[in-house]
C-alpha cells in the first residue's frame, strides 16, 4: 500500500493534500472540521467532486490539480532544503 492522500472536506482551504501534515494543517484550530484520508488520487478526487456536487460547491480540477502540484513541488524544495542541512550538519560533526 502506498502513501495516503488526504481530502479536507471542511476546514481553512478545502481540497486534497498529499500528506497529513498539509491535511492537519488546514484542519488544526477549525471547528467541524472534515478530513478523510484515501490511498488513491483517483479516489480522493473522486469523493471531493461528489462531496462538492452534494454541497454546492465548485468543483475546480485544475485547481485541485494545482494544489496537488504545489504541494509536490514543497515537498521537493523541501527534501533538498532538509538534504542540505544534514549535509552541512554532517560536515561539521567531523
């Protein structure tokens, strides 16, 4: 099994994340909070189209698809950004 994506159906920025920490953040601190968790895209997406369908409220793939990729590319930023900082912590251990 892979890793889990997250649809905040309720809270700050609804829409899907690729890791709990993006989920809980938009989640912390608001009351009545929905979240759920799935182990597929096509899944969460699947369930966040029919939930905003039910509730009225647009429904925007490419926004979703934007976020998604944002989140992607943080998460990239921020493994080089972690590497380089072990990498230097690393040098000045020896």
């Amino acid at each position: 099994m892979g890793k889990k994506v997250y649809v905040v159906f309720e809270g700050r920025n609804p829409g899907i994340y690729l890791s709990w920490s993006l989920c809980f953040a938009e989640i912390n601190g608001w009351n009545y909070n929905v979240q759920k968790g799935y182990n597929m895209l096509e899944e969460a997406e699947a369930a966040y189209k029919e939930y905003c369908r039910k509730v009225g409220r647009h429904y925007s793939p490419a926004r979703n698809r934007l976020l998604v990729s944002v989140h992607i590319a943080t998460t990239q930023v921020n493994m080089k950004k972690l590497n380089q900082s072990f990498k230097l912590f690393e040098n000045k251990c020896y």
